[in-house]
C-alpha cells in the first residue's frame, strides 16, 4: 500500500463510488425510476433505505470525533473544504442532496 496515502484508502474510494452513483440516480427521472420500481423491484428502494442508514451512523460517528465541523472555507488550514454538487443548476452540498432526495421521495 505504499502508493496511498491513507491505509484507510478504500473508505475514501468507496465514499467516492458513493456520490458518483447518487448523483447519477439523482439527475434521472423520478417517473421513469418510480416505474422500475413498481415493476417488483422494491427491494431497490429498500436497499437504498438501509444505505443512507449506514451512511447516517458513519457520518454520526465521524462528526462526533470532530473537533471542527468543516466548513466550505479555505481561510483555515487544518480543514478540508467540502465538495459541493449541482443539482438542478444549484450548488448543493450532500446534505442537502439527502434531503432533496428524501423529499422526493414523498
């Protein structure tokens, strides 16, 4: 492992994965996925149920080891600004792409 820099390197790559495919599923058409999914494939929605549950705990844990909530900011040296997505033509933060995501839902 040598040619990474964090031993944990996978976690950063998965993270990666993550956003890439949310984002992609995210920008489809709401209709067209709502139709697949009542085609018998609701075990989709709940695999992406028990996901973002999965995500919540590691995001829970992960923010409460923090010292400093990082923050979209370059001015402080020891935090890593957030990457930010557009959706829609709106710069979003992933958040915020949850919670869009959740509202769409309903």
């Amino acid at each position: 492992m040598a040619h990474h820099k964090q031993e944990n390197y996978m976690f950063f790559k998965n993270l990666q994965q993550i956003m890439r495919q949310a984002t992609i599923l995210y920008q489809m058409d709401p209709n067209m996925l709502d139709g697949i999914l009542k085609q018998g494939h609701d075990w989709a929605d709940d695999h992406v149920s028990v996901a973002k549950e999965n995500m919540d705990q590691v995001f829970d844990f992960i923010m409460n080891h923090m010292e400093d909530v990082p923050v979209p900011s370059n001015d402080n040296e020891h935090m890593k600004p957030l990457d930010f997505i557009t959706v829609e033509n709106k710069v979003i933060d992933f958040k915020e792409f949850v919670e869009i995501n959740e509202k769409s839902k309903n």
